[in-house]
C-alpha cells in the first residue's frame, strides 16, 4: 500500500476534530416515530436504499480527487494500527469526504502534503492545466474530432488522455460496476416499497443506470421532479459547482468561437451525491403553501417579458418535500465548512426540460435544527441591537430558504453558461434576492404576516454576516458578501458604535428587487465581461464585515462538521447480516 505524509499537525488534528470546532448533525435515530411509522415494505426498502446511496461516497471521492481511495485506505490502516494522526485525519476525512476541503473560515483544508485541489478536481487527469486543455481542444475541432470534443464537454463524463489528445467517458460507463450495484439495489427497493409513483422513478432510474444514454436520465429525471406524495425520498444528485476547468473555456475567446461555430455546447461537470430520507407530511404541507403564488412571483420577476420561465401562468412543474433525513452521500453529503439546507433539481441544464420535466425542492429538516441555542443567544447579544432580536428566527430562515430554492425555477435559463465561473453566483444571488424582493406583495397576498415579512428581513440580513472573506470558488458565500455590501451601500443596514447591526427593516425588500433587476439584467446579457464586473463590484469585504466576523470568531468556533447517520448505520447492518 502507498503511504503518504501528514499535513496537518497533531496540535491542528485534535483541534480541528474537538466538538467545540467540529460540529455534528444528527440525522435520524434507530427508534425515531418516522422509522416506526412506515410500512413494513417501506422498511425494508428504506435498507436498500440506503446501502445504495453509500456507493456514491465511492464514486464522489473518484470526481472529486484521484488519490481520495487510496488516501482514506492507507488512513484506515494507520487508525487501525493506533496512529493518533491517523485516528484524527480519518475522522476529518469522513466529515468533508475527501483530502480537501474549505473550513468555516474559507481556509484550505489540506490532510496530506502534495495532494491539493486541481481546477479540474477528478474529473480531468490530473496534471492538464488550463493552457494545455484549451489548446488540445483547439486542435481536435480543427481535426474535424467535432463529436469526440462533444463528450469531453458534457456534464456526465469523465476526461482521461488518449494519447496526445483527451477523451470523454460517460460516468455510467466509467463508475459501470458500481452504477449496476445501485440499479441492483433500486430494483430490491421497487419490490418492497409500497408507492407505486415511487416504485415507477425507481424503475426508471435503474435503467438510467445501467446505459449510457442521457434520455434515460431525462425520463428518470421527469418522474423524480412530479412526485409529491410519497413515503421515501431517494435522490440522485447532480451539481455542476466544483468544475473550475470547464469554466476556463469561455474566457479563451477563439475557442469560444470555435465552439460555437461548431455548435458545440459547454457543460461543467457534475459531481454526484445521493440523499435518502422520509418524507415528512406537516412539513411538506406547510411548504406547499407557497406553490399557489409560484405564477404569481413569475410574472412579477424584473424583465419578465424578455425571457421564458418554467413557471409562466401555471405552477405544475414545480414539487416540494420535507424530508426527515437518514443519509447524505458523496457531493451532498461533503460537509466543507457547511452542507447542503435544500436542493431544488434538476439544473438548467438537464435534457429533462426538453421533454417537458419540471422541478422539485428538497429540504433537509434535520439539518436546519438549531444545535446550539446558548450560542446563538450570545451571537444576537453581539452582534444585533436588543430592539431587533425579537425579529431573529430560525423559522424565518428556513421560509427565505423555501424562497430561493423556489426562485431558481424563476428567471432567465438561457446562455447562463456563458457567464462562466461567475454563472453559480449570479444565480445563487438571484435566488436570494427574489426570496426578500417580492416580501410585500406576498403580506398583501396573504402568504406571510406582517411579522413573518419583519423576521424574514432581519434573519437574512444578520445570517449574511460571514465569520471571514470566502475564496471566489464558494459561490454561496461569495454571494452573501456582495448582498452586504450592496444593502449597506443602499441603506438597508447600520453598524452602531457599539458595532452591532440595525436592520431598516422597511428598506430591504426595495433594495432587494433593485439588486434583482440588476442581476437578471447580467444574466440576460450573457456576457462574462458584465458578469465579472458586476461580481468584482460588489465581492468587497468592508469594515463592518470584518467588525462583526470579529465577533463572530469569538463567539462560534465551528470550522467544519459531520453527520451521524445511526439509523443508516442500523439498516445496513441488519442488511449486511442478512446477505451473509
């Protein structure tokens, strides 16, 4: 076995993993009333289902860096023979899935010397740097290699050399023995799960699987996003955030060209994750709520008559869940400095909308749940005037989050790739916006209260304040800094002397819809020059980020987290026993 040396002392090891910096999320327990609830045959396809989603740590640890499998191996091994480093590596390991990550203070996270991050993570070889992609891609289209360049820039393949020129695989053929364990194990589920809409997407998703063909994913894709009443939840996930290389592409100018010329498009790659959980029925009621105003919010967008939305005069494209977790894996389940609240899936660009799919929204309940309410009370007395705090509410956050994941159905969906690596912050931006933007006119609607609208402000508004500067990969934080900046540029915030923040609360959903109609003015353009400038503008980090981030290192020393799954855990091995 090949060994490797450690990159983080044993003083930064047991710091990094003591609970006061490493924080855990609690996802559902062995005698949970959810578990107990279900159906017998919903049970027992709970346990396959669960086993199937642990694949895919192995299949994200593969995209995400070449020496994941062989690192977590040899950690094994040193933890198994009582190295301290070891023990301690591992646990972090486990916690971000991977070799490196992005702490809570935008920090590199790196467990072993000589392994870093590449722009093009797993997914490309490893030693292609930018300069050598663009110009080996150049040379292929001028050789006429137009279909091969097409599965080198898909968003479902992985880029091996073939010789002096680069060839795209299709993951299903690459991960191909892994991907027929997962089908094997869906096909286990379908015979014992009691939904027949749930037993259908199984159905289709294990064929999708099992052949490399992108329409079988758009089938699978379509029956996932109309599901809206059924007992388990289990999601394929597909994210295109960590592909820096792909993006690389549109700021070479005469690639561009050719490419277009050639009528070639550009996908960054995704990364893959699985969730499973239970479908939480109060929630999803409660979520539900906000799909009658969905056409509403649609047609009030900035600019509305210059773009064609998925929601335009009717809301059947778009299902909502609230989901009692049992496990998150490979790519939803990487806790690098946070994790995933809600995913509204499919992506723009999925060929499911092509045949007519919509979008559906998954919230993660247990990891909304405040875990510390002794810390939170010590933030709001630093960090926000004693007036306000009766405003600040966790369920406020958890309705702006309902927000911007419905907003990502809204907008403008065309040429978003060509913004390149700043397209996931101008979108998640958006989202953001639209969820505070349209707050009056949904008191007036009767979708919130006057108070519901008051706690939605002054929650988003104190949540934006970052512990420190984020890095320009880290589209939802990079986001939330150029929100503070612009609501404070526009009177939407005061830092008092005393340095805490005093939200004008009446102001922000007025600035927010400026910012919006700003935003989707960039995203209309198309432009990665506009794009920039306007990310540029507005990514500054400003004295009174830094007086509150100040604080809130004092006061939270989180840096980076995990999950326990104990029923997961349980399940799988009731099943291993089984199989034996």
């Amino acid at each position: 076995m090949k060994s490797f040396e450690y990159n983080l002392t044993l003083e930064e090891l047991t710091k990094r993993t003591d609970r006061e910096y490493l924080i855990t999320k609690k996802f559902l327990d062995v005698d949970s009333p959810e578990y107990n609830d279900l159906e017998s045959g919903d049970k027992k396809a709970l346990a396959y289902l669960v086993k199937a989603a642990t694949i895919f740590d192995k299949i994200h640890m593969q995209l995400d860096n070449a020496h994941n499998l062989e690192v977590l191996e040899w950690l094994k091994e040193q933890s198994g023979k009582g190295d301290e480093k070891g023990k301690l590596s591992l646990k972090l390991f486990y916690g971000q899935k991977g070799v490196n990550a992005v702490d809570n203070l935008s920090s590199e996270v790196q467990l072993i010397k000589g392994i870093d991050n590449k722009l093009g993570k797993g997914f490309y070889p490893e030693d292609l740097t930018k300069e050598e992609f663009h110009i080996v891609l150049t040379k292929m289209i001028h050789k006429g290699k137009i279909d091969e360049v097409k599965k080198i820039l898909t968003q479902r393949s992985v880029v091996v050399r073939d010789n002096d020129e680069l060839k795209g695989i299709d993951y299903i053929d690459f991960f191909k023995e892994d991907f027929i364990k997962v089908a094997d194990l869906l096909e286990k589920a379908r015979e014992c799960s009691t939904n027949s809409n749930f037993n259908e997407y199984l159905e289709l998703q294990a064929k999708a699987l099992r052949t490399a063909d992108p329409m079988l994913d758009a089938y699978a894709d379509k029956k996932w996003a109309s599901l809206q009443d059924t007992p388990l939840e289990f999601t394929i996930t597909r994210e295109a955030y960590e592909d820096k290389m792909t993006a690389t592409i549109i700021e070479n100018k005469e690639l561009q060209k050719l490419l277009d010329e050639n009528n070639i498009e550009v996908f960054s790659k995704d990364s893959l994750g699985c969730r499973v959980g239970i479908v939480n029925k109060e929630g999803t009621n409660n979520l539900l709520k906000i799909k009658k105003y969905l056409p509403l919010l649609a047609d009030s967008m900035p600019y509305s008559n210059k773009y064609e939305q998925l929601l335009s005069g009717s809301d059947d494209k778009q299902t909502m869940v609230d989901v009692d977790m049992v496990i998150t894996a490979g790519d939803v389940g990487a806790y690098r400095g946070g994790i995933t609240l809600a995913e509204n899936l499919p992506n723009d660009d999925k060929l499911t909308f092509k045949i007519g799919g919509g979008r559906r929204n998954v919230y993660h309940r247990q990891i909304r749940f405040v875990s510390d309410v002794t810390k939170l009370q010590k933030k709001l007395n630093e960090v926000l005037i004693k007036e306000q705090h009766k405003y600040y509410n966790e369920e406020a956050d958890h309705l702006a989050t309902i927000g911007h994941e419905n907003a990502h159905t809204l907008g403008p969906k065309k040429n978003q790739e060509k913004l390149g690596k700043y397209s996931d912050i101008i979108e998640e931006n958006k989202a953001d916006m639209v969820s505070l933007a349209f707050l009056d006119l949904l008191v007036e609607k009767g979708m919130y209260s006057k108070e519901e609208r008051d706690q939605i402000v002054v929650t988003e508004v104190v949540c934006n304040f970052l512990k420190s500067k984020p890095i320009l990969s880290q589209a939802h934080r990079v986001r939330t800094v150029m929100q503070n900046k612009y609501f404070f540029d526009n009177g939407g915030y005061e830092i008092t002397s005393d340095g805490k923040i005093k939200v004008n609360i009446e102001k922000i959903p007025q600035i927010a819809y400026k910012m919006l109609s700003e935003i989707i003015e960039v995203q209309l353009s198309g432009s990665f020059v506009e794009a920039e400038n306007y990310v540029t503008k507005y990514f500054v980090w400003t004295n009174e980020m830094q007086i509150i981030a100040e604080k809130l290192q004092k006061i939270d020393k989180t840096l980076n987290g995990c999950v326990e799954n104990k029923l997961a855990d349980s399940l799988l091995e009731q099943l291993n026993t089984i199989e034996k």
